[in-house]
C-alpha cells in the first residue's frame, strides 16, 4: 500500500487554537484525531464557509417545487408571466427554500467502507462528510435525517431541524466509525434505496454516501432504485467515495500482493502490473456508465477521493450546483 503522510501528534491541538480562516483546506487525516464528531463536523462546516468567501445558505435549497395562486400585495417577482399568458391567472413559483428542505443522508456502513486500513477510511471519511452536511443544513433553518445501512437499514432517523436532534445522530456514527470489520456486513443499496423512497417524505433531499461497491446486486438493480427515487419526487446526489491511488488507479507496488474481499474475507494474490491496465479500463468503463446513467435520470453524482479535504468538496459541488441553476 502506497505510504500515506502522517499528521503530527499535535496537529489536533493547534487546529483547536487557529482561527479557521488560517486553514487553507482540512486535512482528513487531521479532521479524524479530533475527538468529538460535532467538533469535526463544525470545523467541515465553518472550512466550507471561509472558502465559499460568501453565505451558502441558498445553495442547496434554491429548486423550483410548484405554482401556487398569487395574492394581491405579493412581490411580482416570482409571477410566472408564462402561465399568465396561457391561462390569464396570476401563479407564484415557490420554491425549496419556502418549504423547509428535507435532507436525508443515506451512509452506506458495510464492510468494503472500511478500506483503506491505514489512514482514513471511506467510512470514516463518508460519516464525517454526512455529519457536516447535516449540521450544514440545520444551520440554514432546513431539516436533517440519517439512514445507514449495509444488507438492510441499522438506523434511520427522519428530518428533523433543530440541533439537538444531531446528538443521537452523531453517537450512532461516532459507535459505527469505531466498530471493527465483521466479513459479514455486506452491501444491498438497491434493496435500501426501495425502502427508504416511500419511507421519506415527498421531495426530500436524498444524499447517497457509499463506495457503489456490492456483490449480491447487479449494476441495473442499482439504477432502478435510483429511478424509483427519482420517480417519488426526490432530489438526489450520490456521493462516491474510494481511494483514487489504489482504487481507481491500482497503483500498488511491483510485487505479489495480497488483495482481501472485506465483505467476505475471501484473499487473492495478484501481480499488480500484469492486470492493471485491464482494471482500470474495467473502472473507467463503468465509471462512465454510472455517470452518464445518472446524467439521465437528473441525479448528481460526486466523485471524492477519500484524501480529498472535506471541505473542498462541498465547495466544489456547491459551486457546480450553483452553475446549472
């Protein structure tokens, strides 16, 4: 595995005593040695903030939902003059940030999230990432769930907006981010992803954390639940997380290495140079279908590498996000 840099013992120290605007991007390897969740997810937050260098509290919420019958006196601003024209009836387009935004973030908590083994892993990364976005929406007055799931949903905790709802929230993920590997915790998002489309409200905000890996499902079982929520209203982004070095790349050393299925345990040893230029065609093959599936079906789709500071990523797709409104 190839050598990761390491955070000094008192980096977690010196965050605690800089303001944030002194901290370029936040480090992963930093964010996970603070000790509290809430502490992370705040730092994530206040990081994402500084860099925008203006408020977000438009950014995620600003969507067209439904025409309602104007009221005299009303600002003319959202009159739709087009349906005027076709019906002479005065309508008012509302939008998302009327109606209290509902945002459910779906982590997926299976085995394979626990790679890599050294640094950070793509569940630590990924819960730390549903921990800011959530503290992110509460903050601009919306509401904020959590659903983790691996072969079927462990929690689910519906949208709720006032801080004190992220407490149970951020102790479940603190006790799951902390768990050992089991070779038993595999992945069904497909089945997931029925499930929670008619458990969640009409027109939420779905956000799906995983690494798209599963053995038990085919990759056209995945693009149905993606339909079926899309088909119930909701709004998605798919947040996919992976090691880009090893993952994408399978930049390993020259030698014999030994590959191991953290969802079975199962062991392989391989010849890094003899099959990686076919693994990467397989990946970029089906990375490009993904995207181009979802490009289909309106859905966002976020490529982060694990390495990737935390904030810079939820710049990046919020400034993406704001170009194709």
């Amino acid at each position: 595995m190839a050598h990761r840099r390491h955070a000094p013992a008192w980096a977690p120290v010196l965050i605690a005593s800089m303001s944030v605007t002194q901290i370029k991007y936040l480090d992963p390897l930093v964010v996970s040695k603070l000790k509290h969740i809430e502490i992370k997810a705040k730092m994530i937050v206040e990081g994402f903030i500084t860099g925008l260098h203006k408020s977000p509290y438009h950014g995620f919420s600003v969507e067209f939902a439904e025409h309602r019958p104007y009221n005299a006196g009303e600002s003319l601003r959202n009159v739709d003059w087009k349906v005027y024209a076709k019906t002479d009836k005065l309508f008012s387009k509302k939008y998302e940030e009327e109606t209290n935004l509902r945002c459910q973030v779906v982590l997926d908590v299976s085995d394979s999230m626990r790679y890599p083994q050294t640094g950070i892993s793509k569940l630590e990364y990924g819960a730390y990432l549903a921990a800011a976005l959530q503290y992110l929406m509460i903050g601009q007055r919306d509401a904020a769930g959590m659903t983790l799931f691996d072969e079927d949903i462990s929690f689910y905790a519906p949208a709720r907006s006032r801080y004190s709802w992220l407490v149970p929230i951020f102790r479940q993920l603190e006790q799951v981010v902390a768990e050992k590997e089991h070779f038993s915790h595999r992945t069904a998002t497909a089945r997931v992803l029925h499930q929670v489309a008619k458990r969640f409200h009409k027109r939420s905000f779905v956000v799906l954390i995983t690494d798209l890996f599963s053995q038990a499902e085919a990759e056209e079982d995945l693009f149905k639940a993606l339909r079926h929520l899309r088909h119930a209203k909701h709004e998605v982004l798919v947040f996919h997380l992976l090691d880009r070095q090893t993952e994408q790349e399978f930049d390993f050393p020259n030698r014999p290495v030994i590959l191991r299925d953290l969802e079975t345990g199962d062991k392989i040893e391989v010849m890094p140079h003899q099959i990686r230029d076919r693994y990467r065609e397989m990946m970029e093959a089906y990375n490009r279908r993904f995207k181009q599936r979802c490009y289909e079906f309106n859905i966002d789709f976020v490529e982060v590498d694990v390495r990737k500071p935390y904030d810079k990523v939820l710049a990046d797709y919020l400034v993406k996000r704001r170009s194709l409104q």
